[in-house]
C-alpha cells in the first residue's frame, strides 16, 4: 500500500508539471515569441516601410526579400558586450517565388533562406577578406523621411569624439562603417568605448545605424563607404569623410527644390557641397568657431585665413571651380563644366542607381577619386551648391602611410580607369545609346586616355573606310568634293591614305591638305598617279616640335628621368646620379636634317651656349652661321654628344640610324627623336643602350605607334614621351589654319603654297 501511493502521488506531480508547461506555453511563450519575432523583423527587416509599400509588390512580381538578424546588443543594456557579442546567430536572406511562377503551377510558395554572410561576402567579393560584417549593431531608434540626406561615413575608435561632434550638429539620419581590428583584447575594449559613446547622447540613439566590420585589414574605405550606403534608410546619401563639419543647412534648401530633387531622383545629378580647409593649422582645430554662412566664409578667404580644401593637389577640387563659387548669387546651383578624373569633392546623390565605390583601392590615394569616376561615366554630372559648405577639421596625418599607399593606388587608378572606360562604352554600344546624352560624359573622358579609345573604336558609332568611299558616290554627302583636309586621328576610323584608299577616290578630287609635317601616312606616288596634290603644314610645327627636343636634351644629360621615378618610388635622390649626369653647356650638338625644326632647335640650344653641327643631303644656304656642316655623316658623329634626329620617314630614311652610325657616336653618347620612330633601328638602338655605349635616350615617337617596346621602359635614363611633340593647342591652331590655307589657295588661284617636295611641279597638274 505504502508502495502504491507513492507511485500514485509520483503520478499526480507529473500531470501537474506538464499541465503548468502547457499552459505556460499557450498563454506566455508563444505569443512572446510571436511578438518578439515581428518587432525584430520590423527593426532589422532590410526592406524598410518607407521604401517597400504594399502597392510596390503589387505592382512588380518580383522576388521579395526578407532579412532578419538579432540586434546586439539592446541599447541601454549592458549585457552581451564585449567581443563575444560578435558570435551572433546566422541572419538569413530569404527568396520566395514571383506571383507569375506561381500562377503558372511552378515555383515554391516557401521561402528559400540563404545565409546573410554569404550574401554580403558577393556583395563585398572585391573586399579582403575574411572579413565580419555586421549590419545595424546598433539601430536609431528615430523614422526618417524617405526623402531625407542620410551621412554615410567611416570611422575607427580615434575618431569616436569627431563622430560624436558630427552627430550633434547634423540632427539628421547617419549610417557610419565602424572599423575594428580583429584582436580579442581591442575588440573587446572597442565595443566598450563604442557602447558608451552610443548610449551617452539621445541624438546619437534617435539617428545613428552602426555597421561593424571586425577584420585585419586597415583602411579598406571604399568597402567601409559601399556598407555606409548599402545600410542607409533614405532615399538620398552625402558621401562624407569624418573630419569634415557640416556649417550650413543644405537639407532644407534641397527638400525645398522641387527641381534639384526631380534631378537627384532622376539619378543622372550629384550635387557638390564645396570643401574648404583653415591655411592655419591650429586656426583649423577650433569648429566652434567655423563660419556659419557664406557671407563669413568670403570674409575670412579674402584675409587669406581659409581656402580650398587641399589647395596643393589642385586636381581633387578645382573643378568645383572656386571662383565661381565666390561670385555666385544667392541660390545658385552650377554645373561642373570641367571634370577631370582626379576629381574628388563631397556629394550628394540617390542610394539606389548610381555606381558602387570600387573595393579593390586598399589605404590612401585615389579611391574617391575612383567613385566619382565611374559616376561621372555611368552619366551623372556634378552639380555645385553655391551656398553651401563644409570645413576641414585639421588633424595629423599618417604620412608614411599615405606615401606607401598612394604610389600602389596611382597603378590600380591607371587600370581601373582603362577597364572601365572600357565597359561603358561597350555598354552604350550594346544598348544602343552611345550617342544619346547619358554616354557623352564617358566619350569625353575616355578620349583623354588614346589607347583605351582606339580599343574602343569598334564600339564608337564612325565611318569606316567603306562608308567613307560611298559617300563620294551619287548622293553621298561628299558628292563633288575637290580638296580634303586629313588629321592623323582619321586613321583610327578610315585607315591610312595608301593606294587602296587614293584609288578610291573619284576623280574630282585634287588635293589632300594634310594636317601635319610629317606627311607619311599618305601614299605620295599614288598621289601623283591619280593627279592628286599634297600639302602639309611645315613652319607650324617648327616652335612645339624644337622646344620637345629641347626638354629630351636637357632630360637625358640630367636624367631626370631616373630622379623623377625615384621620387615616385618615394626616394630620395639617386645614389651616384651626379656622377652621370651633365650640363648643357658646351657640349656639342649634332643635328642629322636641318630643316625648319632642326633650325628652330639649333637656335634654343645655342643660347646655352652649345657647339652646333649639323649634316643634311646638302649644306644649307639658310643655316646659322653658327652651325658646322660636315659632309661625312661618320665624322660628325665621333664628335658629338647628343645626337637629334630631324629627317623625314620615307622609305630611304627607313632604319636610316642603324648600328654603324650608332657606334660611330662616342661612347657615352645621347640620341633624341622628334621625327619618326622607324628612322632609327630601335634593337641597334637598345643593344647600345644595354651595352651602356650610349648613355640615355630621349623619344617623342616610336615604330609602331602607340605601342612602346617593353624592353624600353626597363631603361630609368630613358625619357619616353607619347609623341606630344604638337599636342598643344597654339600648334593645333597654326596647323589647322595652315592646311585649310592650303585648300582655299588651291580653289581660289589654282595652287597651295606648302606642297610636300616629291611634287616639283609648280603649277595645275
């Protein structure tokens, strides 16, 4: 009996305990956990209300997205902090089939769940990694309209008081990238000094979202920048460094304007808040008392006390164009008309459309620069707030840092800048807008950089040499023509003027006005064949084309090519440059054609003074008296120390510099080419160099144009340059005119003054 009723009291302990936990279950638990889980996925939900409404999903039947992570910690608690808070359980990214699969009997009406770290390690692949992010560790508590300015910033733990400080002025919506270190004791410390300055201010908790990124990568920006953006909650975003203070109120004016908001939502506007900095170091700690207005601002730069921010590197700002902003009225908004890529002011843009920053510029140098680019080619365009402003707050930089980062951004900016010129244009191309108004900003841009756009030409809407020669047919748009002007660009488009192309031509073509000097490009003698005169323009060229010549001698007799690479090494002066270097002066000068720019040379380089001597098919009966004709090429040779090549390319002066004249020079000689890069023989040329017979050598132009030998570009005393010898805008002019003289003279009296020497004709053909 004792037996029994214990197993019966054990019985009735049981059914009590398991009625408790069932009730307690389905009047506490379940709808704790029901509440709970919809204010979470409410707070950290990725698709807020204000930008994903209802009528939104009705109207596409697009994939919906659903994200939802635990917030560490609460705001206001002190538990879980410290570095194990970063051990958070696994977000998910959730896809559900569209209405459209659905209604078709495909599909799943579940959703498939992906992990949010996998999501954000694509989003981020150009990152270092392994790298944790994590979005909203701590949420403003405040709603903001969607057509409210989010600040998206960076910041690591030195720079928490100048947060704070930005916090309290901007009252407005924030989304900042916190930086830590992944060391178990910093993390922890961080986390702490974080928390305390989040909690310690109800402007910070009612407008700030924090995103944390743990890792060991130092200065990823452009990735910080991306996470900033990708997290903000309106639908407008002013890309900001740290250290700058926001004096005026820009929201309002912008919230105001119908117009510049029809432009920022249009996506194809930035608008740029000019940066200015203090000239006085200290003066420039100091934000209580930065100016307020525009009215102070003009006063403290005319007493030279504030000025452009970064006034030594002109290229990041100038084309906000300053002086305009000082001489704007009130409420102006201008456009940037002089863009150039190293452009890098602080914007305003949309959140959604415009290009992301490209991840892979690691530290200092060029990776804002970088965004701004490709925004400018995907189409927007920078537009000025005349009245507005932010002011540098000075501090110390890292300097040797900076130095060591910038040299390995400048090679990944060049490339970067190539490749995405690249994808734009095949991209307008391919979509069939490359002449409309959105691909003009990357057409012009992208001609600045020759290689890319002659890779490019195939996508650039131009004649080729079919549709060229058609349109001289019944009905084509040269129908009649008698005279053509040529630049040397038509060659990327129609090719060169060889016998195939001049036999093309009708017959009531008569003459060729070449824009240019050297003139082989054109079939000469299928010229004369088919009656068609050529001209080209000598004397324009003679000034731009000497004073290149000019820069080479005195470039390689100093080396200051080698000086110069070493400095963009960030060194110092080369070991032992002195004892390779020379002066000018005295030196002798041998010119090889003595035309009009071997003329022109021999007078700048006598002013130093230096021995001239020259040899030419003839002696000159126009030559300075200054300048010793030798007949014997060989002879002038053994005696020079620089030689400067001025002769023709014609198919007699092909490889005219071989070998022979070359090691006739004395050894440690120098050559300088303006002329044409097949007149020398560039193995002979290089053998020497390797061989140290010749000392430097100095090239404006090369064989195969715009291709470089490689093997010229291991040579640090040799100063190459892209053929600039005429690329400025005076020669440009003068030898437009020339040749378009040329055509007028020829329809008006019947012949041009400037035609090439194998025509010896001096009247009508």
């Amino acid at each position: 009996m004792r037996l029994l009723g214990k197993i019966l009291q054990f019985g009735i302990l049981a059914f009590v305990s398991l009625s408790v936990i069932y009730t307690t279950n389905i009047l506490f638990i379940s709808p704790l956990s029901s509440v709970l889980s919809s204010a979470i996925g409410f707070v950290l939900g990725l698709s807020l209300d204000h930008q994903t409404t209802p009528q939104h999903h009705e109207e596409s039947p697009a994939v919906q997205l659903n994200v939802t992570r635990p917030l560490y910690p609460p705001v206001g608690s002190d538990e879980n902090r410290g570095a194990a808070t970063l051990s958070t359980s696994p977000g998910l990214f959730s896809w559900a089939s569209s209405d459209f699969i659905l209604e078709s009997g495909l599909g799943h009406t579940g959703y498939i769940n992906v992990d949010d770290k996998v999501v954000l390690s694509k989003a981020l692949a150009n990152s270092m990694h392994p790298s944790n992010v994590i979005p909203y560790f701590y949420r403003a508590q405040g709603s903001f309209d969607s057509d409210g300015i989010t600040i998206t910033t960076l910041i690591t733990s030195n720079r928490f008081e100048v947060f704070a400080r930005l916090v309290e002025k901007y009252h407005g919506p924030i989304s900042v990238t916190v930086h830590i270190k992944d060391v178990a004791e910093h993390v922890q410390e961080i986390l702490e000094s974080l928390h305390e300055m989040y909690t310690s201010s109800a402007t910070m908790t009612t407008y700030v979202d924090v995103h944390l990124v743990v890792d060991a990568f130092d200065r990823q920006f452009n990735t910080w920048r991306n996470i900033a953006r990708l997290f903000a909650r309106t639908d407008f975003v002013m890309m900001l460094d740290i250290d700058f203070y926001p004096c005026t109120d820009f929201r309002s004016v912008i919230k105001r304007s119908s117009t510049i908001l029809d432009k920022l939502y249009a996506g194809r506007a930035a608008l740029v808040v000019p940066a200015f900095e203090y000239v006085d170091f200290h003066e420039g700690t100091n934000y209580t008392a930065f100016p307020t207005n525009k009215a102070e601002l003009l006063s403290l730069a005319k007493q030279n006390r504030i000025g452009i921010f970064h006034a030594s590197w002109g290229p990041g700002h100038n084309s906000t164009d300053y002086k305009r902003f000082y001489s704007g009225r009130s409420g102006e908004v201008y456009k940037v008309t002089r863009y150039q890529a190293a452009y890098e002011p602080y914007i305003i843009l949309k959140r959604d459309g415009p290009p992301w920053c490209d991840e892979r510029f690691i530290g200092y140098g060029g990776n804002k620069a970088a965004c701004l680019f490709e925004m400018y080619l995907s189409g927007i365009s920078y537009y000025v707030l005349a009245d507005h402003f932010i002011i540098h707050q000075n501090h110390l930089y890292e300097e040797s840092a900076r130095k060591t980062e910038r040299k390995y951004n400048r090679k990944i900016y060049s490339d970067f800048k190539e490749e995405t010129c690249l994808r734009y244009l095949k991209r307008y191309h391919d979509n069939g807008s490359l002449r409309s108004e959105v691909a003009q900003n990357a057409l012009g841009e992208c001609k600045k950089i020759k290689y890319v756009f002659r890779a490019a030409r195939k996508y650039v809407d131009s004649p080729d040499r079919k549709s060229f020669l058609a349109g001289f047919g019944p009905g084509g748009k040269y129908e009649g023509a008698v005279g053509i002007y040529r630049e040397n660009e038509s060659a990327a488009k129609i090719g060169r003027f060889d016998k195939e192309l001049i036999d093309g031509l009708p017959s009531s073509v008569k003459w060729i006005a070449h824009n240019g000097a050297g003139y082989d490009p054109v079939d000469v003698h299928a010229c004369i064949a088919r009656g068609i005169y050529l001209s080209n323009t000598p004397g324009a060229v003679d000034d731009a084309t000497a004073t290149t010549a000019l820069y080479l001698l005195i470039s390689t007799l100093r080396q200051y090519s080698v000086a110069e690479r070493s400095l963009r090494e960030l060194e110092w002066k080369p070991k032992g440059i002195n004892q390779k270097t020379h002066d000018v002066t005295d030196k002798t000068l041998a010119i090889l054609g003595l035309g009009g720019i071997g003329t022109r040379f021999a007078d700048l380089a006598h002013a130093f003074p230096m021995r001239i001597i020259y040899h030419s098919r003839h002696k000159s009966p126009d030559a300075p008296n200054f300048c010793e004709y030798f007949e014997n090429v060989e002879e002038m040779l053994a005696q020079a120390d620089v030689l400067s090549v001025h002769v023709p390319l014609r198919q007699e002066t092909v490889g005219l510099v071989g070998e022979k004249w070359i090691r006739a020079l004395k050894p440690g000689a120098i050559i300088i080419n303006t002329a044409r890069g097949a007149v020398i023989d560039e193995e002979a040329m290089i053998r020497a160099l390797e061989d140290g017979h010749l000392a430097a050598v100095g090239l404006d132009v090369f064989p195969n144009e715009p291709q470089v030998n490689p093997r010229l570009l291991e040579f640090p005393q040799v100063t190459l340059l892209p053929h600039m010898g005429t690329e400025n805008q005076d020669t440009q002019r003068k030898m437009e005119v020339r040749a378009l003289a040329n055509l007028r003279d020829f329809l008006t009296v019947g012949m041009g003054k400037d035609l090439v020497p194998e025509f010896k004709v001096k009247s009508k053909l």
